[in-house]
C-alpha cells in the first residue's frame, strides 16, 4: 500500500488560507499592509526607521518584526513610539500566515493606518509565503551586487516595489545599477523601483510619496465601500 | 487511527546518512572539503576566485557552485581553468546531502586536493544541513552589520571560520568589527576569524596559510594511514 503524501502544496495551501483571514482583518480595519523582505543586512529596519521619522506625524504606523531569535529589531523600533511587535520564528527562516495571525493580537489595528511587516533576511523562501499584505516590497544593498535578480528570481517576481539601498557605497563597489535594474525589470516589468541610501537619506522622498499616496487610496477605499 | 508523521527530523537523519556516505568518498579521494555559507552578495565567488589565483600553483581546487538557478558563478569559477560543476537547488533554499553526492560523478576527485562548496545565500538554512564536509566556512559582509550574529546565531555556531569581508567597506559603513568579533565568539568560541578584503585582496595572505595547513594536514593524515 502506498500513502501519498503531498506535504509541500498542503503547506502552502494551508498557508493562502490563514493570509486571507489575515487579509479580511486588516481591511476591516482599513489597514495597508507592506511585506517587506530581503538578503540579512540590506537594510530593512533602518529603512523602518526613516520611514517613521519622516510619516509619523500624519500616518499611523505600525511594525510586525520577523527575525528568528532576538529582540533587537523590536527595541530598535519601540524606541520610536510606535506599535511594534516582535515576532520570534525559533529557527524558520521565514514568516507565515500563522505568525502573523496570532500576532495581530498584540496590536491595536483601528489605531493604524500602515501595517509594516519586517520579514526575516532572507531573500529565497519569504517569497514563497503570503501573510495577507497589499503588497510584498523587498530591498537589495548595492553592496549586494547586480547579480542577484539572475540568483533570486523568485523575490524579484513576487514583489511590488524593490528598494535599492545604500546607493551611498556605489563609488566604493562593483556594482552596476543601470544592470541591476535592467535585470529586475526582465522578471517583473511592473516593479516599482527606488534608489536610496537609508543611512545619509538621499533618495528617500519619492518613496514616502509612494507610500502616503497608498494609504491614502486605502482610506478612499474604505471611505466609498462606507458610502 | 492516527499516523505519526516525524517529517523534520526524518529528513535530517535521511539527509545524515547521505552526507556521512560523501565523506566516505572524500576520505577515500584524500579531499578536504568546506562548506562555504553565507547571506547573498557576501563575496562567496569573489573569495573563491582570490583563493584560486592564489593557490592553483600548489593546491589542486575543485569548486561545487549552489544556485537557486542560473550558472553565472559556475562561469566565473570555470574561467579560472579549474574543475566546477554548477548545481541547481530549483527553488530549494539550501544545499543537501543528496544534491552534492549527485553532483560528484561531474568531478574527478583523485585529481584535487581540495574541494570548495558554495552553498547558496542564506544565512539560515545552510547551516542545519551536513554535505560531508570537513567544516563549515562562513563570510560575513561588513555591510551586513555588527548585529547578525544575534540575529542569526545557528550559522555562527555550525561553522568552524568566519570570514569577515569587505573590510575596504569600514570607513562608508555603521559596522564595529570589534563588537562583530565578540558577538560571534559569544557564540562559539572556537571560530577562527579573518578579517579581508576581497576586492583589493587586503587580509587573504593568513587564509591562505590557513587553507595550506588544512590541506597539508589531511595529506599527511592519509599517508599515515597508507603505511
């Protein structure tokens, strides 16, 4: 007798299921939701950080941390006075549906307008799990390399925004980004890409533009679903 | 009725086996052999070539590349005239014992003294899975940041060297190699560290020594075992 055994797919789908609960609560609250992803050290949190700086007065952000073990990430955020939750993925190298359902507890989310989900670093299986965003953004550090669309397709696929980051370091690199980008847009012609340096600032505003404009299409949404 | 499913932990053992079966063959072959982990972009390739120009004269190097997809790395290492065999993980985030003995019967083992695997970018699932190595090597970018080994303390752990690279990167970036070092000693006190270049070769010369005594050690221990 043999037992079929379709582990992988069940996963998977057992995962879409749990990102649609997910995705149900956050549009009743009339949340916009970002996934956001990369390699470890491309920049997410400082990314974070400047994006609370700059929209803290007029957007209602709120944090998701994925990171394995530690806390780090969390206290780094929690010192801008904002939600933020720290999720501890004891050893999975990556977020699921799950995680964030039974985080979404610790938050207030009629208080929020954003919802920013840290990923854990990682720029293959993150890809691959659905946790109910609007939309998955990633980062790429030009300290990287061009080379990485060719490597990690997938990510490059699934996302909605790549963030080039700390483009401060191009004259001390071999990096291209003319390449980089070209690269990019061959796997998904409709990524949204912005070149910035998270740690001098420079290139940063287009991005909070992007993002207030999001936010505010939400809350038009939400407003006309009312009426 | 109830059916036990102990996925995890059958994987790892079948995956034990397979791994203890290659070492076998790199016994017999008189291979060392290292596991070369890290985050994508931390100069894997980049260390691998500086390594090859630096020893081919005396060091007989084989080089297996861990990609997602594509064969971009393969290339870079076959244009150095040395044996490679680029391996496909399709998806997999991680190198396991299966893929690497499949990829052997592609080298010819009796003619190296030294096989190089290069896992595929991921700071996190490499390091749970044996190939049959004699050790696990695993670089770290300055740009990356002091705080991975907090955040990823398993591949710290698992890896017998840490190859701190970019250094030329410390004047343009918020990293303390110092609070790196001891952070990751904190983990496993064992760790050799270098701390390199690979782009303007600074630091390599004590890796290479290293690499040399390695190998002249394992060749040693196989002409002990001959007479």
């Amino acid at each position: 007798m043999t037992v079929k055994v379709p582990v992988v797919r069940d996963i998977l789908e057992a995962n879409e299921q749990l990102a649609e609960d997910n995705r149900r609560v956050f549009r009743d609250a009339g949340l916009f939701v970002i996934n956001l992803m990369s390699g470890p050290g491309a920049g997410k949190t400082s990314l974070l950080e400047r994006t609370i700086d700059a929209l803290r007065e007029e957007i209602r952000i709120g944090v998701i941390e994925g990171d394995i073990q530690s806390s780090y990430d969390a206290e780094r955020i929690g010192q801008k006075g904002v939600q933020v939750v720290q999720l501890n993925t004891g050893g999975s190298c990556h977020l699921d549906g799950n995680m964030i359902k039974s985080s979404l507890q610790a938050l207030d989310l009629h208080q929020l307008d954003l919802l920013m989900v840290e990923n854990v670093g990682n720029l293959v299986c993150p890809a691959a799990f659905n946790l109910g965003e609007d939309m998955k953004a990633m980062l790429l550090s030009v300290a990287e390399g061009d080379d990485k669309p060719l490597k990690y397709p997938r990510m490059f696929q699934e996302s909605r925004v790549l963030i080039i980051n700390k483009i401060d370091l191009l004259p001390y690199v071999d990096c291209h980004v003319g390449k980089m980008r070209e690269r990019a847009l061959q796997l998904n012609a409709h990524l949204e890409i912005f070149e910035v340096s998270c740690r001098t600032g420079e290139g940063l505003s287009p991005w909070f533009d992007w993002l207030r404009r999001q936010v505010r299409d939400r809350k038009a949404e939400v407003d006309g679903t009312k009426t």
